[in-house]
C-alpha cells in the first residue's frame, strides 16, 4: 500500500500503527505529493475554488505515480489545513476510484482542535461503499 502525504511522511512509530491497524502484510511505501499550493482566499466563488483546487491536487497526485493506484484504495496523511484535507480526500477519490484511508496524525489533530493519538479513518467505509 502506498501512503501519500503534503507536508510530512509518517514517523515510524505512526507507520507501524497504520501497517498493524491495516492489517498490511509488507511496508507501506510514503509518498511526497509534490505541490506548490495557491493562497486560501476568501474573494472567489467557494465551490468553484475548491474545484480548481481539486484540479490543481489531481495533477499533482498523478506526477507522483498515482496512476498505479487506481482501483485501489491507498491512504494519505491529512494535512494540518482542512481545506486541502476535504480537496486531497476528493482528488485521491477521482484518480483511484476508491476513498482514501486517512491517518490523522497527533499533530494533526491538535491543529484542528481535536486531541488524540493518531488514528486511521476508512473513509470508503465511512462514504457507505464498502459491501
């Protein structure tokens, strides 16, 4: 499985949770999406924003190799920004056709103002699509 990520890869400790809660049977591979992402602005259209914005994610996630991934469901660590948390969620989905495993770092929840310890959310199974 691959494990996609904006700002940082997963420590090891984390990469373990995830490898022993996803069951996974090798290592996961971390992946750097590379990107150079526009300024939040609150003077544009919010649907259409988030549309050039997905646009702008998908390209990015195809240069990194996402096109291996399609039919499967990969995961990602969120980013601290919400924003890119939602467009990367909806980006990944398009390129793969499955929702994303999302790893919520204890950072990352700090950021977003809710404390834990990281935790892996199956966002396919949250979006009812798993039988």
């Amino acid at each position: 499985m691959r494990i996609y990520y904006l700002e940082e890869p997963l420590s090891e400790e984390d990469l373990h949770f995830v490898a022993k809660d996803l069951e996974l049977q090798t290592a996961p591979e971390q992946v750097r999406i590379p990107h150079v992402l526009p300024p939040l602005s609150t003077d544009s259209d919010y649907n259409d924003l988030c549309a050039r914005h997905e646009t702008l994610l998908r390209a990015n996630l195809r240069h990194a190799g996402i096109d291996q991934d399609r039919g499967k469901q990969v995961a990602f660590v969120a980013p601290q920004d919400m924003h890119w948390y939602s467009a990367l969620i909806r980006a990944i989905a398009s390129e793969t056709d499955c929702y994303p495993y999302v790893v919520q770092t204890a950072a990352q929840r700090d950021a977003i103002g809710n404390p834990g310890p990281t935790r892996v959310l199956d966002t396919h199974g949250l979006s009812g699509l798993k039988p």
